[in-house]
C-alpha cells in the first residue's frame, strides 16, 4: 500500500507519522520501518535531504529521489 503524510514542515511530517503509527496499531497493523521512506519536497533545495524521521521505536529513512507510476519526483 502506498500512503502519503503531507505537511509543510518537518515536524508536521514527523507528527503526521506518529499518529499514523499509533492508529494503525489501534486496529491491529504494524508499519514496516525497513520499507517505509520518505521525501522532503520544497522550495528549499536543502529541506530533508539527508534526515531521517526519528520515532520511539522506528527510523525512517529519507530519499533524495522517489520513482512512482514511472515519473521521478525530485527535490
């Protein structure tokens, strides 16, 4: 499944993942840290570009370049 958080801060993508982290664990789904990325896209060309969103028991590691339904999203 693809899921997309949006925010126009890092905090508010990181606040976003926190509750999608404990809403799914309500209902019984687990979030795979290992396969769950993500990307900063800003005006800002050094938004994000080596962060990490950093929860209790997860890390999810941030890409500079995400390819979906074949177009390349970049920063």
């Amino acid at each position: 499944m693809l899921m997309v958080l949006l925010g126009r801060r890092e905090h508010t993508i990181k606040r976003n993942t926190e509750v999608l982290l404990i809403r799914s664990k309500k209902i019984g789904l687990t979030v795979n840290a290992d396969k769950t990325k993500h990307i900063f896209m800003s005006r800002d060309q050094n938004v994000g570009q080596s962060h990490s969103i950093k929860t209790d028991n997860s890390s999810f590691e941030g890409l500079g370049e995400f390819k979906y339904l074949g177009t390349t999203l970049t920063n």
